[in-house]
C-alpha cells in the first residue's frame, strides 16, 4: 500500500490546505496529471470549505527538490485554476520533501550530539566541583587547586567546543528547511530527537548566526555552549581574584589565574 504523508497545519491535519474557490477544485484537477509530481497521490476537499488537501507517497529526502516543472508554466493551454492547483500541489510537496531531507541529515548529527552532550555535561559537572572546593580546601593547597581547576576549564571548553560543532552543523540543516518550507512548516529538531527516542531537552542548540556571527569569537560575547562556559570561567576567576585581594595574597599574581 502506498504510505500517505499529509502535511499538518493549524487548521488541517490532513493534508496542505489552500483557500480556493471550492468549486475550482475539480476542474483544475482536470488535464494536469502529467505534470503531477511522481509521488502525487491525489487532491480532495479539506476540512473547510474552500480549502483542498495534497497527499503523496513517502518522500525519503533524496528526491531532487520539488518544483513546478517548466513544461507546465509556459503551457498556456492551462487555466488560472489549473496552474494554481499544480503551484499548490509543488508547494506541498516540497514542504514534505525539505521535511524528509532534514530527517535523513539532522538523524544521524543528533545521534552524534548525544554522546556529546553527556562528556560537556560531565565535565562542566567536575567543573563546577572544582570551583566549589575552594570553599573547603586548606591554604596550603590553593595552588594545587589552582592547577585542577584549569584542567577542569580546559575540559570543559573542549567538550563545549566538540558539540558546539556538531550544533552549528544542525542549525544550519533547520535553516535550509526552513528557507524552503517557510517558518509556518518548520520542524523542529526536538521533534526528530524525539522520533530517534532522545531526549534534547537540556541541549544548548543557538541560531546559526551565533555560529557565524563576526562577535562569535570575542570572550564572553555570543549564544555558543563555548561562549558560556567562557563566561562561567570569567566570573569565576574574578572571584578568585577578589579573595586573593581581600586575604592580601600577593604570592600569587593576576597572571596565574589566566
């Protein structure tokens, strides 16, 4: 049996919805089957009135993207309502198509971010332990602390830096979709990990131009996981800074804490 993929919309859960005259429907569906997409099922009337609903085979997301052939536009043969209902008719099936497309390359970069995910969530862990020993450790260790807490920090920057990577991969992939569905179709990587049995809630995922942005690479500036932790590490060093100030430690300089 053919698997129907109907594309879901606020007002119809059956299928791409387009305000038409209602009865338009059948008499642009006449004479344009061989301009129909290859994976076209079949058009019929909405929930509403007035409005039509598009179905078609699976799409895998390796289909060429869909577009109204040319053949069709300059046929002049066609009526307004003829030419509508295939320019309709494409616009659905690329929203499907850019919907399947992100599924088969976000699946595997989100199953790739996971493991990411838990080694940045273990180290910013011990990260945050090895800041919050200072409260408890004796004088004569604070250089020795001083040396685990920078090794913490450079763990967790790499681990930051690793799905950092893997995110800004995925921003861009939901941009694409989104470029070709538009923001009323856009499918959110929350809902593909949840398909893949992931939970991506805790993820930190910025926009794409957090990635690209000229300020990404300025400490402290920006939405990246680095930008945190930069800005994490930052706070707690200028802590440090100011007991070493209040204690009159003079032993140690500015410079060792950098």
């Amino acid at each position: 049996m053919a698997e129907l993929i109907p594309l879901k919309t606020p007002l119809d859960d059956t299928g791409l919805p387009h305000h038409r005259p209602g009865t338009a429907t059948r008499t642009a569906a006449a004479g344009i089957s061989r301009f129909h997409h290859p994976l076209f099922l079949r058009s019929e009337p909405g929930r509403f009135e007035g409005w039509v609903t598009y179905s078609f085979r699976a799409f895998t997301g390796l289909e060429v993207q869909p577009l109204m052939p040319m053949e069709a536009i300059r046929d002049m043969s066609l009526s307004r309502e003829q030419s509508t209902d295939l320019s309709n008719q494409y616009e659905a099936a690329r929203v499907l198509w850019s919907k399947a497309r992100l599924r088969r390359q976000a699946g595997p970069l989100l199953k790739q971010a996971a493991p990411l995910w838990e080694a940045w969530a273990a180290a910013h862990g011990q990260l945050l332990d090895t800041f919050g020993e200072f409260w408890s450790i004796e004088d004569s260790r604070w250089r020795a602390q001083l040396l685990r807490l920078t090794d913490a920090e450079r763990a967790a920057e790499s681990a930051a830096e690793a799905f950092d990577e893997i995110a800004e991969r995925l921003t861009q992939l939901t941009e694409e979709q989104v470029r070709v569905a538009g923001e009323d179709e856009d499918l959110p990587l929350s809902t593909i990990a949840k398909e893949l049995g992931l939970d991506d809630s805790n993820w930190h995922i910025a926009w794409s131009g957090a990635y690209t942005s000229s300020t990404a690479s300025w400490r402290g500036i920006g939405d990246r996981l680095i930008d945190k932790v930069h800005k994490e590490i930052d706070a707690e060093r200028e802590r440090l800074r100011e007991v070493q100030v209040l204690a009159g430690d003079r032993d140690l300089s500015d410079s060792e804490l950098v």
